[in-house]
C-alpha cells in the first residue's frame, strides 16, 4: 500500500510511525540539503538579473538580452514533467542528483561564454537541470514526509523563498561589483557541491525496482513543443511582436494544436509522460487550477511593486529586493501557522478559501496606490498579499500530492509545478502588457509624442536626468499602469477563490491522530486517491 511505502521511506531516513512522527536529526539534515537545491533554482534568476547590465556591457548583444532569461525558463517549463516522470520510473535519488549536475555543468559554461550566443545556449542547460531542482526536492519531501506531518516544513520552504527574493539582487549586485559577472553562474558550485554530498550521503530512499517500461518518447516532444511554444507567445506578445501579428498567431497554433496531440497520446500510452488519470482527483485538478493563478499573482507582484517604489516612492534600486520584505515576511509567518495548524489537525480546507480572498484584497489595494501612496501604505497592502500567498504556496503543493498515489509523487509534483510556472508567464505577460501600454499612453497625454518611446523602460539613472515636469509626468503614468496591472491581478484571482470552494476535505496520510488514509471512489479504507 501507499502509506506503507511512505513509511519506509521515512522510516529509512530516520523517521516514522515508530517515533511518534517526530523527526529525528537525519531527516532534518536531508531536508536541509533539499533547501540547499530548491535555494540553487529559486537564486539563481535573482542574481542573475541584477548581473545583466555588466554582462550585456562586456559581451554585447544587447537584441538578444531578453533571450538570456527566456531560453533558461523555456527550459525549466519543458523538462518539468520529464523529470518527475523519470523520477517515478526510475528512482528519485538518482534522477535529482543528475538534475543538480547538470545545473552545475550548465553554471560552469554560463560562466565561461564568450558571447551573447554561447550564453544562451548555456543558460538552457542549466534551466534544464532547474527543471529537476524543484520538482525532485518536492517529489522527495512528498516521498519522505507523510502529508499530514509535512506542515512542519512550510515555514523552512517558504523562508527559502524569502531569501532567495531578498537575498538574491543583494548578493547579485556586491558579486558583480567585486568580483566581476561571471562569479554569478560559479557562486552556484560550491552551494551546488555541499547539496550533491549531502543528498548522497543522507539520503536513503527505499530501493525502486528499475522499471522496464518505454519512455513516452513522443508525449515528451509534443509536451515540450506545446509548452515552448505557450513559453514563447506570452513572453514575446506585446513585446518583441504584436499579440495580432503572425509570428504570435502560428506559435498559438502549434502550442494549441501540440498539446491536443499530447492529450491523445497520453490516453493511449502504457507509461504516460503526465498521467491523465491524476485529473480525475477533483483536489489534484483544483490545486492545479488554483496554483496557476497564484504564479500569475505572485511573480506579476514581484514584478511590478519593486518598480512602483522605486520609480514613485524614490526607492533605491540597490535595496530592491528589501523593498518586498512586508510581503515575504507576512508569507513566511503565515506559510509556518498554516503548516502548524496542518499537522495537529489534519485539516487544510479553510486555508485555499482564506488565501485566495486575502490575494484577492491585497491585490485591489494595492490597484487603489497612487503618486501620493506613503511605503508605510504600500507595505500593508503587500503584507495583505503575502499572507494570502502564505496559505497558498505550499498548501497547493500538499493538497496535489496528497490526491495521487504513492507511484505518481514525480508527476503530482512536476504538475503542480508546471501549472504555476505557466501561471508566473502568463501573469508577466498580461500584466506586463496592460503595464506597459498604461504608461505609454499616460507619457503620450501628459508628456507628449516624445516622451513615449521606451517609458516603459526607465530606469533610475534615466528617470533622474528628466526634467521635473516629465518626471511627474513618468510617476503618475507607472501609478496608473500598477493600478492597471493589479486590478487585472485581483479580478482574475476571483477564479482561485471560486475553485477553493470546491476543495474536499480528504484525510492527509500520516503519524498523526485521526488521519486515516484517504478513501477510494468505492469507499474502502486505504487508497490514497479520491475521484468524482
């Protein structure tokens, strides 16, 4: 059975049913390692990001800047699911240490291009081995804690979170100030090293049965097709082409028609790459749907706010990763009492309802923000958000693994990772998108044709050698485009709060006190998956 399974699982790394399901050192030193990975993926950008100036400084290539991030997130989105499904098929423990090799190998060429072309090229590498980052510490966190006792560690994934949004433009600016850009890709290796010996050595999953299955060879292209071709129109529409040219048209069309060929090659495929069968579970396909709009919320959010201080509150640019502090801290706090509350009670349905509508409020106040909005104001507003957030990020993931069994963690986890990944790109494009056109037209009204070529895009330096008139001018027209992008969040975050109500409340498996295995369709004790 599935719960017996997850027993060995833990009991193997020096926890289970026999201790009272209090974690004994070795599973706090392997959860360590897995924060140390899922810290390697979720930095990484952050670093990155703030590097970008001095890279596209001494390598050129300033027309395929956008390409640096793109082909890193195109790769991270495609092999998502190829990684949880390896991880299924063949053993979890090998598979992610593959994934951190590769992240590494494709750190270590990052660092070493010499052009803007070689760049890319490698940054794809290393977004495939992110690929299997986070999808294997979720699949092995699933494999190794119980639902019911994995709230323990809400508070730890989330705080890695924090760090990684906060830490990383920091440790990304002094890197590049002092040691020069590419110690931004080599920064990875030693974290990368500590995590590759301490997952070798403490981790110890029961042996998996090498499977003799064939690999979903062609699910696997039509997957990776219809993604990079989704990946493409939402970060190339309204940016480098027109949402109506053709371009955008024909990458619609092969996403579209790539993923209708994915569906009906997964219903016939005797080892399908994304089981169909998980979207039976009404609790599966609701975290999927909830967590795609959280991704659209969140990274909109992190987007967006650090440019509306900066721009109208006069916020420096050096401490932007600071600037979301009210918004993390609320979401670490809540992300640690939700997952306390989980595991003395058992209970989680509440938590989606209260988040989607504390997401919902936090978003329509901070639309209300203007040119005159104190970062006293702003900061409430944010923390509304975060603690929103904090009861969706890792309840959506929990309540998604709890709703398979055992012998689908990989492809759970690499699913609801997926649906909120696209989510971040399509709530980057849309935003991004109304963002954009707002200022642009508010530049045109108040500061002239002019002034509309690339408002958008000002940054500090250029924003302070305005004059003063078209400096307001710029202020109110990112106030107004923040309002127009937060507003959209709000109304599209509706439909979150609309699936939370559907949410059922299924037993978590685990130690705990009254947490019996979920029900099966027929009723009988023991299965994990529940069907409607």
């Amino acid at each position: 059975m599935a719960d017996t399974a997850q027993d060995k699982a833990a009991e193997a790394a020096g926890s289970g049913p026999g201790d009272g399901g209090k974690p004994q050192r070795s599973v706090r030193t392997v959860m360590f390692a897995l924060m140390i990975a899922m810290l390697l993926a979720m930095l990484d950008n952050m670093i990155v990001g703030t590097a970008m100036p001095t890279i596209v400084g001494e390598l050129g290539g300033l027309e395929h800047l956008s390409w640096v991030v793109t082909s890193y997130t195109l790769a991270t989105a495609a092999s998502t699911p190829i990684w949880g499904k390896l991880g299924d098929l063949y053993g979890r423990k090998g598979v992610f240490l593959l994934s951190i090799v590769i992240f590494l190998i494709g750190s270590v060429t990052s660092g070493m291009a010499q052009d803007m072309g070689q760049l890319i090229g490698f940054r794809a590498v290393q977004g495939l081995g992110a690929g299997g980052l986070m999808v294997g510490v979720m699949a092995i966190i699933g494999d190794l804690v119980p639902p019911r006792e994995r709230g323990r560690y809400q508070g730890m994934m989330a705080g890695i979170m924090a760090v990684a949004m906060i830490g990383g433009p920091l440790v990304g600016g002094t890197i590049t100030d002092h040691l020069g850009w590419r110690w931004s890709f080599y920064i990875n290796l030693p974290l990368g090293a500590v995590a590759l010996a301490m997952v070798t050595a403490v981790l110890h999953l029961p042996r998996k049965p090498r499977s003799t299955a064939r690999i979903d060879y062609l699910g696997a292209a039509l997957l990776t097709v219809g993604i990079t071709a989704i990946v493409l129109v939402t970060t190339w529409g309204g940016t480098e082409y027109a949402w109506t040219s053709a371009v955008i048209m024909e990458l619609s069309a092969i996403g579209i028609a790539s993923l209708v060929g994915f569906l009906f090659v997964e219903a016939r495929a005797a080892e399908p790459i994304m089981p169909l069968h998980i979207f039976r579970s009404r609790n599966f396909s609701l975290m999927a749907v909830i967590g795609f709009f959280t991704g659209f919320v969140m990274f909109g959010a992190v987007l967006f706010l650090p440019l509306f201080q900066q721009s109208v509150q006069g916020a420096s640019a050096t401490n932007s990763g600071l600037l979301l502090l009210p918004m993390l801290g609320a979401m670490l706090v809540v992300s640690m009492i939700a997952g306390r509350i989980t595991t003395s009670t058992g209970r989680y349905r509440l938590f989606p309802i209260a988040g989607s509508a504390l997401m919902i409020t936090g978003l329509f106040l901070l639309a209300t923000m203007d040119t005159g909005t104190s970062r006293f104001t702003s900061g409430v507003y944010m923390a509304v958000l975060g603690a929103g957030m904090g009861f969706l990020m890792q309840i959506t993931m929990l309540v998604a693994q709890n709703s398979v069994e055992m012998k689908d963690m990989g492809v759970a986890s690499s699913g609801a990772t997926l649906f909120r990944t696209l989510g971040s790109s399509f709530g980057v494009a849309v935003m991004g998108a109304l963002f954009t056109g707002r200022v642009e037209d508010e530049m045109a009204a108040r500061g002239g044709a002019e002034a509309t070529a690339g408002s958008a895009q000002l940054d500090a330096a250029s924003l302070a050698k305005l004059p003063d008139a078209l400096r307001e001018a710029y202020e109110y027209a990112v106030a107004s485009g923040t309002h127009a992008a937060f507003l959209v969040g709000g109304s599209v975050a509706v439909v979150a709060l609309v699936a939370s109500f559907f949410v059922k409340e299924v037993p978590l498996r685990g130690a705990g006190p009254a947490a019996p295995a979920a029900p099966a369709a027929d009723g009988t004790p023991g299965k994990v998956t529940e069907r409607v």
